[in-house]
C-alpha cells in the first residue's frame, strides 16, 4: 500500500479579512455607497495580497455601481422620497 501525506492544515479562522471587507462592501451598498465602495476596495487588495478570489469585492462594486445609478435616475425623475429636483 501507498502512503499518502496528510492534508494540509486548515486555515485560521477568524483571519479572512476577504471575506469580511466584501460582505461588509455588499451591506454598506445597500445603506451608504461610499462605504459600500471603501470596503470593495478594501475586499479587493486583500484578495489580491493573498491571492484569493475578489467575487465578492466585485459584487459590492457592482451592487454600488448599480444603487447609484437607480438613486441618480430616481432623483432626476422626481421619485426619490425626501428628494425634490424642483427649488421651492
């Protein structure tokens, strides 16, 4: 019979700031774009120092992308509550 190597250790928990930054990108879309971007940027160069996948920093800079261009569209009809495109 053949040995074979034991597998490697798992990674730390806790210590997947990835992860972290572009969920905290994708909620913060939702309430504040600009820390919704902040923190895609963030998720983006933590994945890029260690070498994991950016999908969620991409789905915050999407999700910002694409708030931001409903709110401008909202505003400019006259839809966007608490918002008045006409001067008093």
């Amino acid at each position: 019979m053949t040995a074979y190597p034991p597998p490697p250790p798992p990674a730390a928990a806790g210590n997947d700031k990835t992860t972290l930054w572009g969920v905290l990108g994708i909620v913060f879309a939702f309430c504040c774009l600009p820390l919704g971007v902040v923190f895609a940027v963030l998720s983006l160069n933590e994945a890029k120092k260690s070498g994991k996948q950016p999908t969620l920093a991409y789905v915050a800079f999407g999700l910002s992308a694409l708030l931001l261009v409903l709110n401008i569209i909202l505003a400019v009809s006259g839809n966007l509550p608490g918002f008045s495109s006409t001067a008093p």
